[in-house]
C-alpha cells in the first residue's frame, strides 16, 4: 500500500489506498467542517460525532478542502473571526489526512464531469474533484450538500 501524507506537505505522496481495497472511509466535505466550526466545535467533536454513528473508519480530506478552508480564513470580516478560522484550519490540517488531486483522481473528475455535462448535469467543480477523490479511494463523502454529491454517479453519500 502506498504512504499516506498528512497536512499540507508538498511532498508528500499519493493516496492511501488502491480502489478494491476492503478499507472503509470516510471523505469529510468542507461543508460538515464549515458547520462545526461555526459552532464553535473543535475537530475532534466532528471526528467524535463520524465514529460515534460510522465506527471506527478511515477519516480524510480531499486537497480541496483545504484551499477551501484557507479561503475562509481570509474572506473573514474581523480580525477575531480570522483568527478562529485559522484555529480551526489547523487543528484539521493536524487531525486529518489530506489527499491529493493526483492524475488517477484528476482523470476519474474529467471523466466524470464530461459524461455528466453531455447529459446536461453540471456539477460544482469543487463537489467534483471531492467526489472523485471519494469514489477513487472506494470511501463515502459525508456532506451538508446530500444533493449536489448525489448528482455523482456512483458515489456514496451520507448526511452527518
């Protein structure tokens, strides 16, 4: 099985696992990350809460939640919201593995998105690449947004 990387290290390597693999997953979107922040909850509640009702499974981030988390940081309006952000932001980063876009999963996202858009279904391009990451690792996504993942075939989604 190849290493796995964590954070945002620029050199770390690809994915954790090979799709076939019996390894059960979990995708976290930016969305169930976005709530509990704004609850004023630590990661580890989330990570509590995913076990709690999904047992004891792999729990990760694609890389793009990650730029969407940085995004918040800096679209904050105060300087105290900012700082609570970036908080947050980084006890993810700390808690979690992050999963690269490489060029299997880059690919899957193409595919996907070209086979969806000749059917006239238009998939958000960050809910995409998420959602390929998912499907590329054999894991669910756990979303907010149950309807926007729901337009990628194949994918399994679960509310939290």
């Amino acid at each position: 099985m190849p290493p796995t990387w964590k954070r945002s290290s620029a050199t770390a390597s690809p994915a954790t696992r090979r799709p076939g693999s019996d390894r059960l997953g979990l995708i976290l979107d930016t969305s169930i990350l976005i709530a509990s922040e704004r609850r004023g909850e630590a990661i580890e509640d989330v990570l509590r809460q995913v076990r709690t009702t999904r047992g004891e499974i792999d729990i990760a981030l694609s890389a793009i939640s990650v730029v969407e988390l940085t995004h918040g940081i800096y679209r904050a309006k105060t300087d105290a919201d900012r700082e609570r952000r970036r908080v947050f932001a980084e006890g993810v980063l700390h808690d979690l593995i992050v999963h690269p876009v490489t060029l299997e999963i880059a690919q899957l996202a193409g595919r996907i998105e070209g086979e969806q858009a000749a059917q006239g279904n238009i998939i958000a391009f960050e809910d995409l690449v998420i959602g390929a990451t998912a499907l590329y690792l054999g894991f669910e996504v756990a979303t907010l947004n149950v309807q926007h993942f729901g337009r990628i075939p194949g994918l399994s989604v679960v509310r939290l």
